[in-house]
C-alpha cells in the first residue's frame, strides 16, 4: 500500500468496501507494518503510545499536539509543551 510506505508511525484501519468494521487494525513504524490484529482502535493507540516510549521514539512533528493532547487528556499524565 502506497499510504503505508510513506508512514513514519501510524495506526491503520483495514477494511473492505462493504464492511462496517474494520478487518484488522494495524501499528506502522518507519513504512513497516510491526503489528496486526489489534481488533481496535482503542487497544492500537495504547499499543503504540508504548512502542513510541519503549523504543524511544519522537512523535512526529506534525502530530505533536495530538500526541500530546491524547496522553495528557485521555492518559491523565503530565507533559512538557516545548
């Protein structure tokens, strides 16, 4: 897919025309699929909030107030705007 090799870090809702939900969620990293059959989105972001802090990863700079919102309002934890 196209879209996946130019995703620095993302999570992917695979799902065919007709279907409602989604076939299988899956966790991008550097244009490479590393995870699949997440169920859901829910479960994808937690899974990828700690890929992004155990392998020590930057949150993409376009999506650094998202990240950020996301683990401070839905995380409950502190965060350091820089």
């Amino acid at each position: 897919m196209r879209i996946i090799e130019k995703t620095s870090k993302g999570i992917f809702m695979l799902k065919g025309r007709a279907e409602k939900e989604p076939s299988d969620v899956v966790i991008v990293l550097e244009a490479v699929i590393v995870l699949q059959d997440l169920h859901n989105l829910a479960f994808a972001t937690v899974v990828l909030f700690g890929l992004l802090y155990i392998l020590n990863l930057k949150y993409p700079r376009k999506l650094r107030y998202t990240s950020e919102i996301l683990q401070k309002v839905i995380m409950e934890e502190e965060v350091l705007f820089i």
